[in-house]
C-alpha cells in the first residue's frame, strides 16, 4: 500500500501515463484518513474551549493538510481514466468519472502506455 501512495507522490504532477486501481483506492484512503484524522483534530481542539485566538495556526495545519493531499488528486485520476482506455477530459464529468474509478485496468498497453507497475 505504502509503494503505490509512495508512488503517487513521485508523480504528483503527471497527467500522462496510467495509475491502477489499487494506487487509486490506496491514496483515496490515504488522503481521507488524514483530513478525517485533521478534521476531528481541529473539532477536538474547539469542543475542548480551545479558540483559533491563542493558537490562530491550528487552522492552518488543516488547511496545509487539505491543499497538499487534494493537487496531485486530479492528475491521479486522470493517470486513473487513462488506464481504462479513456481521455482526461472526463474528469469533469463527476459522476461518470466516478464511477470509472474503481473499473478494473485494461489488460498490456493502451494509446496511454504501458500499464502500472503497481
């Protein structure tokens, strides 16, 4: 799991090539996992009396957090249509393209390259 985030990461900004399901769904979980754990982080800090006036960088991190896992997101799912043998352009089609996510990869090569190595 760790090798596909891993590898998502190295290619945070490629919108060519293709990604696989199970690098799709491991830095979904990822990326949920850490804004859920930010979210509850913050909502703990203010239900325990704490204001945004002593610490005013408290929303910050969450910030920080929510950009920095959601910019490589739609180059991931573009790499994500390709493997399916579909164009980009389709990410912004939300429920088509989501529905695309989790479709299995095309077998060998497709006009977008070679598959994954995930």
């Amino acid at each position: 799991m760790f090798r596909s985030i891993f590898r998502t990461y190295k290619q945070f900004y490629r919108f060519n090539g293709r990604a696989s399901v199970y690098e799709y769904k491991a830095y979904t979980r990822q990326m949920w996992f850490l804004l859920a754990l930010a979210f509850f982080g913050v909502g703990s800090y203010l239900y325990m009396g704490g204001t945004f006036n002593n610490n005013p960088s408290a929303p910050w991190v969450f910030f920080t957090l929510m950009v920095s896992t959601q910019i490589g997101y739609p180059a991931l799912c573009v790499r994500r249509l390709h493997d399916i043998g579909r164009s980009g352009w389709w990410i912004f089609v939300p429920l088509v393209n989501w529905l695309w996510m989790t479709m299995p990869s095309q077998d060998g090569e497709n006009d977008y390259g070679p598959p994954s190595g995930v």
